[in-house]
C-alpha cells in the first residue's frame, strides 16, 4: 500500500477526482430533465469540497502544523459549495 505522502499517488487521486468532475459537468451539459443536471451540478460541488481538503491537508500540510486553520480552510469551500448549490437549486425550483 503507497503512503498518503507520496506525491505520485496524490497525483493520480488528483487526476481521478478531476476525470469525474469533468463526467459529472458533460452529463450535467447533455441532459435535458432537470433533477439530473442538479444532481450533477451536486456531485461537482461535492467533488469540489473533496478536492480542496486534500489541497489543504495533503498539499499545504496543514494537517499536522495547524488543524484549526485547516478546518477553517475546508469549511470556506464547502460554505461556497453550498452556497452554490442552494443559488442552482432556487433558480431551478424557486418561483
């Protein structure tokens, strides 16, 4: 099992999490029902607070050095995750 330092396997995680958002945005581009393109838009988002924890925690190493600036770091992306989100989700089924 490879350690979680070593930069080439966060690389290839990197690579993966970007490879589904990109599927996830061209699915949520092609459909035309509009349940389906939020759940997208929903995965993105989630693909996103993903992404920025391992930035934070894996890249920065912040795990270790500050936890508490770590976690602020992680919660300012997910507060804008859904923050986006409920915008989507209000132009969508918002009257």
């Amino acid at each position: 099992m490879m350690q979680a330092n070593n930069p080439i396997w966060l690389l290839g995680r990197a690579a993966k999490l970007l490879l589904l958002a990109i599927i996830a945005a061209l699915i949520s581009a092609q459909w035309k029902h509009e349940a389906v393109p939020f759940t997208a838009f929903g995965v993105i988002l989630i693909l996103t607070v993903i992404k920025s924890r391992w930035v934070v925690v894996y890249f920065m190493g912040l795990r270790d050095l500050r936890p508490r600036l770590s976690m602020a770091l992680v919660g300012w992306s997910a507060f804008f995750a859904v923050a986006a989100g409920t915008k989507a989700l209000l132009a969508t089924y918002g009257s």
